[in-house]
RNA sequence: GCGGCCGUUGCUGAAUUGGUAUAAGCGCAACACUUAGGAUGUUGUGGGCGAAAGCCCAUGUGGGUUCGAGUCCCACCGGCCGCACCA
C-alpha cells in the first residue's frame, strides 16, 4: 500500500482505529475516585468532580442507526470538554438489559435471554467504540449482571423494610415501628394491642405501612402480554405502551411501592432541578395534587344504621348546590345502601328499566365492567348511570339528594364518590339534564352568561344554612370558611388530593430480578437476608411468558418462575432464630424500570461488594452542593419520553435512599436535558408505501425511485420506513469523526430534523482542510511555521476561543462547530495568499475541535511534536485585549434604518461616537437638513438619529 | 377541551436576549487548476427596481408597545408534544 496523507476515508479510518487502541491502551479515559478499588491519579482526583451521563440503552438486537447515539456524542463532547478545563470527569456507560424487549427479542430468536442479550451487548459495544466515545470500561455494567442486581434486590429489602413517618416527613427503619406498637408509643390500627398480635396479623398490619407491599387490588392486566403493568404504562386510551395491546383491570395480588407518600416531596424538590420546564410540568401533571376538602354525606342504610359516604371536591365552596352524589361502579359502599325495593319517589328513567336496585345496580356495573377503557373512550361521552335507591343528607342544608352510580366517576380518583354540582361542573350538568336531577346556581355568574354550569369565580349566591353563610363571598373566601366550618363542626376537612397511585412493581416475566421474598407456610412473606443476596435467576427451558387472546380480560396471569418447583419450594435458615423452615418463593420478577431507578450510583463504585456505593465516594461525585442543593447528576442526557416513567421512579429510589442514609444525593439527576430526535427522509410511491430512501435519486426538482416519481416527508429514522441510516455506513465512507462532526453541527442539541446524507460531506471538508492547514498532503510533513500569527488571525482566534468556549459550555455544539469552520476558513484562506500557518493557531484549532473529532484532533496534536494525549490537556483561554476587534463597524440608523456605516474604535464614548455620526456625509444626506428631535447612542456599535 | 412548545433562505439552521436579520453548512452558479472530476481552491447566492451609487420590501398573518421588534404584548392561521369524564 503506497501511503497517502490525504484526509480521507482510509486514513481516517486508520487514524480512528490507532487512536482508539492508544486510548484503551493508557486507560486514558480511566477517571479516578477519591478512594477505595478505582482510586488512582491523586491530582486528578482533587479537581472538581463532574459526572455526565446517558440514559442507558436496551441492548436491541437491531443494531443502532444514526439516530441512537446523537446523546451520546453530545455527553462526549461535554465529558472531554469538562476534562479539559480543569475537572475530573465521570463518564461511562452501562446496559438496561433486563425487561420486555429484551425478552420478547429472545423469545423471537429461540434463544435464551441472556445468550441474545449478552451477544446483542456486544455488537452495540463495537458500535459505540467505533465512535470513540471516551467511557471509563472498568465502571461499565449490565442491569443483569448479578453483581449488580444483587444490589437491586438489596434495595427492594430496604424498600420493603420501611415505611413513611408523616410527621417527621421521611422514611424510616420498619423495626422503629415495630418497637413504637410493641411499647404503645404509638397506636396499632384499629386500637388492637401488638403484644397480641400473631404473626400473620402483625405482618397484615406492617403491610399497610412498608414502602413496598403486597395487596389486592384492581391492577392493569394486559393478556396479550400476559403480564399486569403500572399506570405509567398504559396509554391514554387503555392500551400498553408496549405492544399496544388492550389493557383491564383486574383484582390481583401484586407489589407495589408507596411512591404516594413522596407526591409532595416529589413536587417540592422540581423547583430546585434544572429541568426542561415540560418535563417538570408533566411530573407535576401526572402527581396530580389539587387541594380541596373531604366531606361526609350520612346515608341511611335499609337495615336502619348510618353509613358515611365520604367525598373529594376541589370546590368545597359550591356545597349547598350539591344536589345529588355519585359513586364510582367499584365503590364498596353501594351495597351496604342500596334499599331492596325502588322509593316510591324514584323518577323513571333513574331504574334502567330494572325491578330491584339491586338488579340495576349489578347490570349497569355488568355493562361498565365488560368494557374496556379502550371501548369507553370511543364512545360518545354520553353520561350514563343508575339509581341507587339510597338518599344522602347534604350536611350543610339537611337536604335529603339521591345517590346514583355511574362510571364518568372512577374509584381511582379521590374517593370514588363525588357530591354533584350541576350549576357550577358541565359533567354534573350534562348528567343532571339526563336524569332531569334539580340545578342549583351556588355562584352567581357574570351579566350576560348565556352558557351551562359556570365554573368562573364570582359571588356565592343560595348559600346560606345553619351553621354556615357564603353568600356575597368570592369562590376562594367561600371555599376557606366552609372548610373552617366543616372542620370545626365534624363534617369533613381540607385535604390535599393526588392523581398519583402507588407504583405497581410486580410483573409476570422470566427476564428480570427475582424478588428476595419467600412465603412460609401460612403464606407470611419474608425478606431474604442480605446474606443470600444476590438471589439469580434460575436457568429454565420455558422462559416465555404466558400470554392470551389480548382481548381475553377473563385470564390469569402465569409467571414463569412458578414452573420451576425445584427453585420455587425451598428450605432455608432465615437467620431469625427460627432454624431452617420450608418457603416458597416469590415468583414475580421486578419490571425493567427497577435496574434504571439507582444505576448512577453503581457507577461510581462498580464492584463494591459490602455496599451498593462507598459513602465518600457517593458524596465527592453526587454529594449536595451549592450549585444542586439535592446532589446528583451534573449532566445527564436522554429522550424526553422517560418524562413520567424512569426519571420519577429513580427520583423515589434516591429520595428513599436518602432518607435511611445510605446516600447523600437527594435527587439522581440535577440538570436534565433532552435530545431531540433525529428524523429522517420517507419517500412514498403512489400507493403511500415507503420506498428505500438509498434508492431515491432527485432531479428536475423532484424525487423517482425506479422510474417512478415518488413524495418526501419527514418520520422516524427506521427499518420499517425504509430509511435507517448505519453509522457504520457513514464511518466507513467518512470516519467517525465527521460522524460526529455532522451530528452537532446539525443544529441544537434539542431540537427534532431530518438526517440528511448529502450534507454530511461538509463538516468531512472542516477536517480536510484543518488537516491541510496543518500538514502536506503529498509529504505527510507538518507545515507550520514558528512564528507569531498576524494580529488579523490572532483576533480571529481569540475570538473563537471565546465563542467555542461559552458554546461549549451551553451545550450549543452546532454554533462552537460554526465558530471554528470561521477560524478554519480564515485561516485556510490567509494561507491561499501566502501567509503560512501559525504554530499557535494551528495547535489552538486542534485543541478547539479535540472535544467533538477527538481522533484526527490527537492525530495532529502528535505531529505537531506532542508526546501526549491531548484528552487532559488544558483547553485554550481567550485573551480578552483580542477578543475585542480593532476596530469596530457602527451603524448609523435614522429613525430606526440603517443609513450609514463607521469604522470606530472600540472605546469611543459616546459623545465621541454622536460627534462623528451626526459629522458623516452619508448622514447629513440623509437627514436633509431635517431637525434632530433626538440621538439614542450605543457605544461602539450603534447610532441612531431621531428627526423632529 | 386544558396545558406547553414552535413557524427566519431552495434545505438544516445563526442572531451577544430589544440594537447591522439571514453566521456556518448543504445545495446551486461562475471561474481557476486539471486528460478528467462526485477532488481542491476562489467568488457569488432572500426578493424587487437600477448601469451604478443606492432605494424599497421581507423572519406564518394582522395589529400594538418602542427611537428601534425575528426577539416583548394582543388576536388569528399552520404545525408538534403532553394530559384528558381527575370531581
């Protein structure tokens, strides 16, 4: 092979290749801890600690496309960024391996999960070392790794052995409840005496105070994925997320985690965060607190008792227009107060057409439960509903208000139950006018409101009872003293209500983290001790999933652990004191979301086998500061799609975490940022079917494929669109560099555009030339002279300096890219006149653009007589005496247009500067001899003339 | 329906946050070097009028605030995203 020194494919690959081995070689990218197994370079480790990071990836077996590592490139160029300016840098990147995509890959393939996964891991780990990502391996890890899961099972233990002490606001050791109930410091549920508790009852009463518990309840089952999801994981319209599939509810026994009792702190700690504002909001959103009152409705029973219907109103102020309530299909209360026979007052049409309320009652929640939420969001929203038979008493004007039951009210919301008001809620009203129910006005609307219910504020009007007078008060005035009356005399109180439900954290999968529970034989569960931990998965034929007839509500979930007896029945010590006992296992697997809800921390002290992180460490990477008040991640990248799923669930785990002390970070992650996504090209024939976007060929202004002309839009970057993008493809015909190059030039970091393979030649030529600037094409000599670069050049430099380096830390990428291909062309064209490069320059620019093409960066660096890598080494400093130019064009606007231009120096002041405009003949023509009401000046660059 | 974001050139996009609109890249055109160019370099490239100097118009549309608006305010049009019978 001749050789050739022309910036090319072949030696780009060549030179990527070189400096890729060099790197791993020199554990260049190997960052050091403060202390323990990864302790090392001790002034490196004294620097600031910075901690960048991406959102893990699935190990998909499809490879990646161009699209996949955008977040990727930008953490990287931050990370060699920040290791440059005088920081040590935690950067590395791990696998999100367990989970349902993972599985179903290798339930498609026939080949056990782990074997596809562990394969899939490793082609994408050639791919990303391709682009010469600078990731500290030692630190990398799989979520599957029991290594690591061991310390997520660790966690669950944790999780599962507290529970929330409202007063003291935080989490706490279960055994200090415990010790509260055995010594009567506090009162066990239900006043029974703990010393007289069994075991089991002792268990049922802790269960309903654990972080992470097991109960019946409606849960969301998916039959065609034959496993229960959380809420987070169904769809607006009840489908799951993955698979879309249908979904219903369906009463099983199920984990959970009390994420409820963090909705406030969870709210609270946004504030602090540097956030998307949208990412805060749909958090916010989806807790879902609104501040409102309880109150009690007594209902008479048939039997003669009194049951209480407990309601949730965010509108405690309209109570006396409350004219009749509703409660949810599933509420428990219907049967205890539904009367045997119809009143004789009941209105026709409040029967269904039924003989008995009871009848009624069953066939409407028949009718209810037999849909689907998907069916009942593709219905008309037609309010539907039946009678009770029971009346309520409103408490505050002793009316006497039928009680129906209908679905537009749902048992997972507030209470279940609602006081209806039709005079100030359109859905109370549209249900009134159905079943022609009285509507009372309880807040007078404005003149000339001609519309239904009124939910605006103004003053109360029917409002007057007993014990309590609104009327004349706006809507908050009203809803404080009704509140206050409610509270003093009984009938209810203020409460905060949440949107946010307990986190369902069970799932009927192989490929995921057995839980460290066994069921003894009355069915008590018991935490495995640490000792045991890691508990791993056993190896099993049948590691499928039992999935049905998606649109089968009436199955049962089958978790595949439970087919392994030899694993599921067990006999162990528990070290309680009790000797070895029979158990059987729990047979659920943790979902995917438990292995990214703490990974960061993992990070930092990968291998620690006596604690899931050293506390020294944990504190000098994440530990709380000025600049993040909770601690946490620095940087940390990833699709705006985690909004609600992994980014609240691992902010809970960390707060959990904290609050037992194991770690000194309050939230995981303080500055969040979302990438955008890179779309790409579709081309669509006739028909409206994707052609291959690689076979396209545009002229005369439009675009054929085969002949035959077809149309453009922009989707998603994929196989089934016919348009995915290799970077091994955009490597081999460019290198990694421009790859990376084009990527962050494309435009901000944030925002959504199409991929397009025609312009990514452009930032291919940035490095030719810069390449040229520095060396001969045909000699591989450097060229460089040692001299001082002219001030024209030096400015321009400095300048850039400047600019890159506030682009750089903004994370503007596309604009740093910018500024440097102006250097580069200033430069490339001095040296087209004869002025050869500078040294200073030269080597400026290699450090300038060393972030984002690291290889051909450190390339030059050594031909420019460098020993070392330039990965450590300082980034460049602007002067300010050259960031400033010399001199500086003014514009001379007259009534706000640009009328005239001066070269002036950078100081003028502006008397200075008022003098020469009003001097300059381009003005004076302008102006005209017209007279000057006023002069707004800006030293140095502007001017601007006001005629009278 | 509620909430949030966004409309700049043929395309991707800049604009120090109210102060020269259109940086940089792609594409396109011309020229140079070349046997050749899908290489490289140079120059040009929002629209209109003009020989030129220059003038006028232009940041989705219409209005407003201001000496001055892509940027701030109001209304509308178009697009994207989130939530949705949440009491």
């Amino acid at each position: 092979m001749t050789e050739t020194f022309k910036y090319g494919a072949e030696l780009a690959a060549d030179i990527e290749a070189r400096w890729q081995d060099y790197w791993e070689k020199h554990g260049t990218y190997e960052t050091p801890n403060p202390s323990g197994e990864l302790a090392g370079d001790a002034e490196l480790a004294a620097k600031p600690s910075k901690f960048v990071m991406d959102m893990f990836p699935y190990p998909s077996g499809s490879g990646l496309h161009v699209g996949h590592p955008l977040g990727y490139i930008a953490t990287d160029v931050y990370a060699r960024f920040l290791r440059m300016t005088g920081n040590n840098v935690l950067y590395t990147l791990g696998f999100d391996a367990f989970g349902l995509p993972a599985e179903q890959y290798a339930v498609q393939t026939g080949t056990h999960p782990r074997v596809s996964t562990e394969a899939n891991m490793a082609n994408m780990k050639a791919q990303l070392r391709r682009l010469g990502l600078g990731h500290d391996r030692r630190r990398s890890f799989a979520t599957i790794d029991p290594g690591y899961y061991k310390w997520t099972q660790w966690i669950f233990l944790q999780i599962f052995n507290s529970w929330y002490d409202q007063e003291a606001g935080r989490a706490r050791p279960i055994d200090e409840l415990v010790a509260a109930f055995a010594d009567g410091t506090r009162e066990v549920p239900g006043g029974r005496v703990w010393a007289e508790l069994d075991e089991r009852e002792r268990a049922d009463v802790l269960g309903e105070f654990r972080l992470a518990y097991a109960s019946d309840a409606p849960v969301n089952w998916c039959p065609g994925l034959g496993t229960v999801l959380a809420n987070e994981e169904v769809t607006a319209d009840g489908r799951s997320e993955r698979g879309n599939f249908p979904v219903f509810k369906a009463k099983l026994r199920q984990w959970n985690m009390r994420i409820t009792a963090y909705a406030d702190r969870l709210i609270d700690d946004l504030e602090q965060l540097e956030w998307p504002e949208a990412i805060k909001l749909q958090q916010r959103n989806w807790i879902g607190r609104s501040e409102g009152a309880r109150v009690d409705f007594p209902v008479a029973t048939p039997d003669g008792r009194q049951e209480t219907v407990t309601v949730f109103t965010t509108r405690p102020d309209t109570l006396f227009g409350a004219t009749y309530m509703v409660l949810a299909p599933e509420h428990p209360l219907i049967e205890a107060i539904a009367p045997a026979a119809w009143p004789q007052t009941t209105h026709g049409a409040w029967t269904g057409g039924h003989a008995t309320p009871a009848e009624a009652i069953a066939a409407y929640r028949a009718q209810s439960a037999a849909k689907s939420d998907v069916e009942r969001q593709a219905e008309s929203r037609e309010k539907t509903g039946v009678f009770t038979g029971a009346y309520a008493i409103n408490p505050v004007n002793g009316e006497s208000i039928p009680v129906f039951v209908a679905d537009y009210v749902l048992m997972g919301y507030g209470t279940g139950a609602i006081m209806a008001v039709p005079g100030q809620d359109p859905r109370d009203w549209e249900f009134a006018t159905v079943f022609d129910l009285p509507i009372v006005r309880t807040v007078q609307p404005p003149e000339g409101f001609d519309g239904e219910a009124f939910t605006g504020d103004g003053p109360a009007i029917n409002s007057a009872g007993e014990g309590v007078d609104l009327n004349g008060m706006g809507v908050d005035e009203a809803k404080r003293t009704v509140i206050a009356y409610l509270e003093e005399s009984g009938l209810g109180a203020g409460t905060i209500n949440y949107r946010l439900r307990d986190w369902l954290f069970s799932r009927q999968r192989y490929w995921g983290e057995p839980f460290p529970i066994v069921y003894d034989e009355e069915g008590v569960a018991h935490p495995l001790p640490a000792s045991m931990l890691p508990l791993e998965l056993p190896e099993v034929d049948d590691y499928s999933p039992r999935t049905f007839d998606a649109d089968d509500a009436d199955t049962e979930p089958e978790t595949p652990l439970s087919r392994n007896e030899d694993w599921v029945n067990v006999e162990l010590d528990l070290g309680d004191g009790r000797g070895v006992r029979r158990f059987r296992r729990e047979t659920n697997t943790m979902p995917n979301w438990a292995g990214s809800c703490w990974y960061e921390m993992r990070y930092l002290d990968p291998h620690n086998d006596e604690a899931l992180v050293d506390p020294e460490i944990e504190r000098y990477w994440m530990g709380p500061d000025e600049s993040r008040p909770h601690g946490g991640v620095d940087l940390y990248v990833g699709g705006a799609e985690h909004a609600v799923l992994h980014l609240l669930y691992a902010r809970f785990w960390s707060k959990v975490l904290f609050d037992l002390g194991h770690v000194s970070a309050a939230e995981p992650f303080h500055r969040l940022y979302n990438q955008g996504m890179i779309q790409a090209y579709v081309y669509r024939d006739a028909r409206g079917f994707p052609v291959a976007a690689a076979e396209v060929e545009e002229r005369d202004g439009g675009y054929f494929h085969d002949g035959e002309q077809v149309r453009r839009e922009v989707g998603k970057m994929g196989k089934s669109l016919k348009n995915a993008v290799s970077p091994d493809e955009v490597c081999a015909e460019y290198g990694a560099d421009t790859l990376r190059l084009y990527e962050m030039a494309m435009g901000p970091l944030d925002v959504s555009r199409p991929w397009d393979t025609r312009a990514v030649v452009g930032q291919f030529r940035l490095l030719q030339r810069l390449w040229r600037n520095v060396l001969d094409e045909e000699t591989g000599t450097v060229t460089v002279v040692d001299e001082a670069p002219d001030d024209a050049t030096l400015r321009a430099m400095h300048k850039a300096v400047d600019g890159v380096t506030r682009d750089l830390e903004g994370l503007r990428f596309n604009t740093a890219i910018a500024k440097i291909t102006e250097l580069n062309n200033h430069v490339t064209k001095a040296a087209g006149n004869g002025t050869p490069v500078a040294r200073e320059v030269a080597e400026t620019m290699v450090l300038l653009v060393a972030p984002l093409a690291p290889h051909v960066a450190e390339e030059l660096w050594q031909r420019l007589g460098h020993d070392e890598s330039l990965v450590h080494h300082d980034f460049p400093v602007a002067d300010p005496a050259y960031v400033v130019d010399e001199s500086v064009t003014c514009v001379v606007q007259i009534k706000g247009k640009v009328r005239a231009r001066l070269e002036v120096a950078p100081a003028i002041t502006d008397a200075e500067l008022e003098a020469v405009a009003l001097a300059d003949p381009a003005v004076l023509r302008a102006l005209d001899g017209a007279p000057i009401r006023k002069v707004i000046v800006r030293a140095p660059k502007l001017v601007n003339i006001v005629p009278g």
